[in-house]
C-alpha cells in the first residue's frame, strides 16, 4: 500500500433527518477532499441516525441502496478522486441491516452488513446476514470493513488482516460508557494484526443516548 491521506469525520446525525445527514455528509466530504483525503469515513448510521424505538419506526427511514440519495454520494465520490464510508440504516426487500456502503470514484460500490447485534438501538430490530468477510480490494489499498460492536470479536478483525487488510476500518456509534473500546480494543486490534485501524465516532445526542465521539 502507498501512501495515502486518511480523513475520519465525526458527525452529530439527526433521527431520520435523510436530506439534512446527507446534505452534511457531502459538505464535510469536499471539505476533506479539498484537504487530499482519498479516504473519507463517516460514522455508523450517518445517513439515518441510530436510536430507532421499533422496527417500523426504522423502516419509515431505510434506505435502499441505488436510489436518489445514492447518486449524490456517487458523485461526490467521483469528483472527490475519494473513497467514502457512510453508515446507514439499509433496506433490502423485507429485511432491515445496520450497513456500511463504500463507495469508489469509479462507480463502485460494497455493502458490509453489521454482523454482532447488541440489544441497544436498531441493533434491536435489524436482521444478519451470513456471509464470509471479504476484504474491499482498492486503488489505495484493501480495506476490512467493521460496524461498532464487530470490534469486540478479534476472530473478525483477524480474519480480514489475514485476507490481506490493509487498513481496518471501524465506523461506530460508540456511548459515553465505551471509553475503554477507545482506550483498549482499537489499539489491540492494530497492534495484534499489525495493520492500521480508522475508528469515526458519532458525536452529540439522541433519544437520550450520548455519544463518545473519541474518533
């Protein structure tokens, strides 16, 4: 891998606000193109917001990847020269996941769906889907792709460093009670699979929820 600059954004998204997250997400994006990212991460659940109260209530607000909302990032991407990680609350048929969408300059795009579902806001009510972890092959290098409590489980980072990883990349939405995943685990994971590991954080508050930021 060469080297390449590296921007971890660290949002404060809205509950189903769709156009104003995404609208914030591209401003904060040519912000950081503007600065020579080519690698620009946002946190989980960017786009949609994280605190759902039930499934329908996060129904109301998944997004399906290829509509409208997706063809902005697509070209922000493309005239970024950047690559983009945003995290969103996903609809596909009838199913619900907790997602991150890579998005390349190129048009290319890669779904990882959050495989270790905690009992705390959407987590509740998204479904799993089992499919092996694959590294994203990149013009910048390969990136492992993990969503918030997937870092607790080293066999995950493991087996995406011995697929060749070489950035790990973590989006989260992390309380202000998971200091010790800030302190402890990122830098574990790095250390134990000698890669680099990017971890972006949400910020602020929602439904009573605050956010440790820590990015």
């Amino acid at each position: 891998m060469s080297q390449v600059k590296v921007a971890v954004v660290q949002t404060n998204p809205k509950l189903g606000e769709i156009e104003e997250n995404l609208q914030k997400t591209i401003l904060f994006a040519k912000e950081a193109g503007a600065n020579g990212a080519r690698l620009i991460v946002f946190p989980e659940c960017s786009l949609t917001g994280y605190c759902f109260n039930n499934r329908e209530h996060a129904e109301k607000h998944a997004l399906r990847v290829g509509d409208p909302w997706n063809k902005e990032l697509l070209e922000t991407s493309k005239e970024l020269n950047a690559y983009l990680i945003v995290g969103l609350v996903e609809r596909e048929g009838s199913n619900l996941y907790n997602s991150a969408l890579v998005i390349g300059p190129n048009g290319e795009q890669t779904t990882y769906r959050k495989t270790h579902l905690p009992e705390l806001g959407v987590d509740r009510f998204v479904d799993t889907e089992e499919k092996p972890y694959t590294v994203i092959e990149t013009d910048i290098g390969n990136l492992g792709i993990l969503v918030c409590y997937d870092i607790r489980f080293p066999e995950q980072a493991r087996v995406l460093s011995l697929q060749g990883a070489d950035i790990l990349v973590h989006i989260t939405n992390l309380p202000i009670t998971a200091s010790s995943q800030a302190d402890l685990l990122l830098p574990a994971r790095a250390n134990e699979n000698h890669v680099y590991v990017l971890s972006s954080d949400r910020v602020g508050e929602e439904e009573g929820y605050q956010f440790l930021g820590r990015s």
